[in-house]
C-alpha cells in the first residue's frame, strides 16, 4: 500500500511539472527579490565595553550585524578630546577597529562619534548616532554645553559649521591652536556637547573647510560666545550668531599669501559698464545706475545728456552722483510714467582708471513703467518692539533688494514693484539702516541679529496687497 501512495505521488508531481514547462502554457517568471533593505547596520558588541573606566587600551573592537562600508572616516569620525594625531581605522566585514595613537590623558572622559561614516554593504544605510564613551578614571564625566549658531544676515543655519570648545582663552587661540573638544550641527543648526569635565570653556563655532579646526580667514563664518561657559553652570542652551568678518577691518591672525595670479593684457580701450535697465525698462521708484568695470578716473558731467519722448526735450532736473568706490554712477531724477527717456553719452566723457574711455558718443533709450504696473503693499506687523530699532528687509534671491526703517506696526506702500518676496526684521542697534557683521579681536563685537519671518508675500500689479504677520521679537 505504502509503495502504491509513493507511485501515485511521484505521478501526480511529475503531471504537474509537465504541465508547468509545456510551451503555450504559462509564462516562465524569475523569482522576484525581496523587499529592499532600509535598516542601517545594527552594533551587537564592543570590545572594551562601552563607558569603560579605568580605560587603557589602544585598539576598540565594534562588532556589527551585517557587512558595514566605512567612508572618510577621517573626516566623520570625532574624537574629544582632540588627539594631536587622529586614530586609525579598520574595517573588514562585519568588524571595525580604531586604534589610537595618542596617548590618552588621565583622569579624562573620552568620546568616539562615527558621524555618518558607518553604512551597510549593500544598500548604503546609514548607522547614525553610534557614539562610544570611556574614560582614563575611576567615573564618566556627564555635563554637558547645548546651543545653537544662526548665521546672523539671514537668520537661516547651515548644519556644515562646527562648534568647537577651547580652554584658553586669549584670542589667539581660535587661529593658533586647536580646539579641546567639538561638535556637529543638526540640520536646525544645533549643537551638544556631552560628557564634559567641570571646567569652564570659551565657545566658538566655525565653517571649518579646510579641516584645520582653525580660524584661519576672513572668508570663514565664525561665531563666539559673548563670555566664557561653565559646563557646570550652564544650563540654558547659547545661541551663536555666524557672520563673515569685513575685509577691510583689520585683524591679528595671517589670512594666507596675497594672490599672485597674473591678469590677462585688455587691448579693448572701451569702458566697460553695466545699467540697471531691465527689459529696457526704467523703475519710476529708483534711479538709473551705471556700474563699472574699474574706478572712475576723470568724468565730465556735461558730456551726459539725458531727454525725453521723440522730440528728445531735455531733462534739465536729474543729479548725477559717484560713489566713494568710483564705480558706481548713479542719475537721480523725477520720472514721469510711462515715457520714453534717451540718454546720450558723450564720447570720451568718462574715463577709467586703466585708461578706458568712451570711445563714441553712444545713446541708451528705455521707457518708464507705468503706475499701474506696481501694487498697492499694506503689512500689519505683530509683536513688534520699537524698541529694537527694527528695519524690514524685502529679500529675493538671498538678496535685500529693499529696506525700510520700521516707525510702528503698520507699513504701507502705495506702489511697491511687484514679485514674491521673503521678508526679515534687522535689529538696527546703531540705527544706520544695514546689517553690520562682527568684530571678534579686539572690541568682540557681536553682529547684528536678523530675524526671518516664515511666511512671504507676493505683491501683485494693479492690485491692493494686505498681509498680517507676526514677527517674533517682543
């Protein structure tokens, strides 16, 4: 019986497999893969254990649960406090290893932070928040330093800065040395340390590119803490506020070898400018502009004619003003809507700094725009202080293109040149109507605040634009 069950068993397989690989029948299909593989690399083991006391090795041993792919590990990886040599590391497999080439500091906790080194094989998860803490005592320091840096023109962050902690507090030390323990920024722009000594640190934070951890040029942005931070006092969390230093100021720390680069010999004699002219248009609300190319050297005011309409009647009221740069010409004058303007140049009126010149007389013609291709603009502001000397800043592109000195809550503009706009309030503390950066050596003067307003609005042409919003500064 049992040899007939296997018989007919065997049959009925076999019917079916013939069935299944019959052509005409069925489509042979692949086996599909499973689903995709979205879970990071998990830590099973570290040798030594983690918060280790009375540490002494030189080798830590992670043990991970799946094949791991370790990249730039020398920049990811942080060790605090900084080692004077940063350590190796070691990965094959499921396994990695650092060693450590400094010799450690007694009585100090230390902490290894992986970043976003640390991914699995296949799929490049990353295995974020591994953080590994021993310490050369007998106890695991536990304080901590929690803030935030905001880069102060704008009021956004940028999470590619560094906060950096120092112990000695001349001035010199952010470009001299490096500092004892750092940070990364979150993507809001925020910062921890932890595991800190009870000792009392001096703040910084830094655009750190070149990976020296030094504050080294002025084209970096750099932030400090008005005054030295306790990690045992400190409770509250520190906001930093970021800026680029003025080139101009000086300073006492080296900023590189000036460049040498030699410039290409110009054999073209005419003076190079651009206008604020934009689709042949001329805003009734600002002035005509000439930016040019190099300083102006000699300028003949009466060799710049401007008239209107097709008659060409002369304008006899405009003002014609260069800035302190010489490379800004500006005419000023009361535009009528709507009309027809032609500027002419004369030759040889203006004459820059390498020798170039107008070299014909040459006509520029445009036409103002009318009343109604501007809006109405009417924004209530709430929670405004007056007392902060706010200025309202009207921004496109990462721009300010228009700022106004705040005298109450409401402002109005009956015609306002239409677009989408991002709005900010600049607390003005010495009231000259623009962002003024900071100053660290010397005078340790902190950069004005800028406080960005979430919502934006969008004026339209023609059209009676209201907006009501709340600032944010009481």
């Amino acid at each position: 019986m049992k040899q007939h069950w296997f018989l007919a068993g065997l049959l009925g397989i076999t019917s079916a497999i013939s069935l299944f690989i019959s052509p005409g029948c069925a489509n042979i299909v692949p086996p599909q893969g499973g689903p995709r593989d979205t879970i990071p690399p998990v830590l099973l083991k570290v040798m030594p254990g983690d918060s280790s006391t009375r540490f002494t090795s030189k080798k830590i041993d992670f043990y991970f649960d799946e094949y791991i792919d370790v990249q730039d590990p020398q920049t990811q990886l942080l060790l605090s406090p900084l080692p004077t040599t940063n350590p190796t590391i070691d990965a094959r497999l499921r396994d990695l290893s650092v060693r450590l080439k400094d010799s450690l500091l007694p009585n100090t906790t230390y902490t290894i932070d992986f970043g976003s080194s640390i991914k699995d094989f296949t799929e490049g998860n990353i295995a974020k928040g591994i953080r590994y803490v021993f310490s050369t005592g007998n106890y695991i320091d536990s304080l901590e330093i929690n803030g935030k840096v905001i880069l102060a023109e704008s009021g956004k962050t940028d999470s590619t800065l560094i906060a950096m902690l120092h112990t000695d507090a001349t001035d010199s030390a952010v470009y001299k040395k490096k500092p004892v323990y750092i940070a990364r920024l979150d993507k809001e722009g925020r910062f921890s340390f932890k595991n800190l000594p009870a000792q009392t640190f001096y703040l910084y934070a830094l655009k750190d590119e070149s990976g020296m951890r030094r504050y080294t040029d002025k084209k970096q942005f750099f932030a400090f803490a008005p005054a030295a931070v306790s990690a045992l006092q400190q409770k509250d969390s520190i906001t930093l506020y970021a800026y680029v230093a003025d080139p101009t100021a000086g300073n006492t720390f080296s900023i590189g070898a000036p460049e040498t680069a030699t410039k290409k010999t110009d054999t073209d004699k005419r003076l190079k400018y651009q206008t604020s002219i934009q689709n042949n248009q001329q805003d009734i609300l600002l002035p005509f502009q000439f930016q040019f190319e190099n300083g102006i050297k000699q300028l003949d005011t009466s060799g710049i004619g401007l008239y209107k309409d097709s008659s060409y009647t002369p304008v006899d009221s405009f003002q014609l003003v260069l800035d302190t740069s010489r490379r800004q010409l500006t005419l000023a004058t009361a535009w009528e809507e709507g009309q027809s303007y032609h500027l002419i140049l004369t030759k040889g009126a203006a004459e820059d700094s390498v020798g170039k010149q107008w070299v014909k007389t040459d006509t520029l013609s445009f036409t103002t725009k009318k009343k109604t291709d501007y809006g109405k603009l009417k924004i209530r502001l709430r929670g405004l202080d007056m007392s902060q000397q706010p200025v309202l800043q009207f921004v496109q592109s990462e721009r300010v293109v228009k700022s106004i000195r705040l005298t109450g809550p409401l402002y109005e503009e009956a015609l306002f040149y239409p677009g989408e706009y991002q709005l900010r309030i600049l607390v003005d503390r010495n009231e000259n109507g623009r962002w003024d950066t900071g100053s660290f050596f010397g005078d340790r003067r902190q950069p004005e605040q800028v406080i960005p307003l979430e919502k934006r609005v969008t004026v339209k042409p023609n059209w009676l634009n209201e907006y009501e919003l709340e600032t944010g500064i009481r």
